[in-house]
C-alpha cells in the first residue's frame, strides 16, 4: 500500500520534479476553491444587495444599528431613520446583508 508521501519521496530526482509541480497545482487549486472564490462571490452579493437598496427598507449595520432607508445620496452614504425624526448618515458598505435579510424574512409557522 503506497501513501502519497511515499509516492513523492521515492521520485526519481532525474523526472525534474513533475509530481512536485503538478502537487504544487493541486494545493494552488484547492486554496482557490475553498478561499478565494466563495469570498469573491459573496462580495459579488453584497455590492448585488447595496445596489439594489430602496428607499423605505428596513436594514441592520454591522454594529447593530437597525433603521430604514431615509434617502440615498451620491457619496455613497444613506440617510438612516432609527427612530421617527431621528437620522444618521452611514456609509452604505456598513450595511450587513445578513442580519438585514434575517429581520426582513418572513416568519415561519410552527405546527
């Protein structure tokens, strides 16, 4: 029974390292499935889910703030009401998709 660290140490130095490179691919590929691409697509949500704000939604910042959407402006900043009469301007990148999608769900019937 061979285990992979005796197929990679028993190579013949004169192969020039072919089952190190094509190791080396394999760690390479792995890293980026399990790293870099679900955090590049759950980036890809969160500017999906910042863009498609409204005026009126309910959200929560990552500090817990829950509010709704006041107004919108240019600079990347929305007008938050907290409370009725009562606003705070935030950077839209403070919002957290998931706590905001958890508040706006629907709630579930338990039988």
């Amino acid at each position: 029974m061979f285990s992979l660290a005796s197929i990679i140490l028993s190579t013949d130095p004169k192969q020039g390292g072919t089952v190190q490179l094509v190791m080396m691919g394999a760690i390479i590929l792995v890293f980026w499935l399990f790293m870099i691409r679900p955090q590049a697509k759950k980036a890809k949500e969160q500017k999906k889910f910042i863009d498609n704000m409204q005026k009126g939604d309910k959200i929560v910042t990552i500090a817990g703030i829950h509010g709704t959407i006041n107004k919108i402006n240019e600079d990347a900043t929305i007008q938050l009401e907290v409370s009725p009469g009562s606003y705070l301007k935030i950077e839209k990148s403070s919002i957290s998709m998931e706590w905001t999608m958890a508040i706006n769900k629907p709630a579930t019937d338990k039988k």
